[in-house]
C-alpha cells in the first residue's frame, strides 16, 4: 500500500517505519476480519444442511401419513 500526500510532501521526510506499520496493522485487521467472515459462513452451511436434513425427514415422515391414510 501507498499513500502520498502531494500536497505536504515536500513540507516532511517521509516516515516508512510508520508507514509500514500501518499498512501492517491494516492488513492483520483484513485477515481477522476474513477467519470471522469465514466462520460465520461455515455456521451458515451447517445450518442450512441441518434445516434440509429436517426438511427431508419431515418431507418423508408426512409422505408415510398421507400413505397410510391412503
């Protein structure tokens, strides 16, 4: 990443150490943010395959009523 200023850039000595440090205080920031994003979507899959085992076994146990019935 970089981040000039062109209009103060000739007012001070540009800081790399600083400027590092951000860049990688961001980037360790993106990649909490992504292991977060991915476990939430991880829990969404599973849940959505919780809710269509329920589905399907809900599906198959009304199917064997409306037999029976029959």
């Amino acid at each position: 990443m970089n981040f000039f200023d062109f209009d103060r850039l000739s007012t001070f000595i540009f800081n790399k150490k600083d400027h590092e440090s951000i860049g990688d205080y961001f980037i360790q920031e993106l990649e909490n943010r992504e292991k977060v994003m991915d476990s939430l979507l991880a829990s969404i899959d599973n849940m959505n395959q919780h809710y269509d085992k329920i589905m399907k076994g809900s599906m198959e146990s009304n199917e064997s009523y409306s037999k029976k019935a029959a």
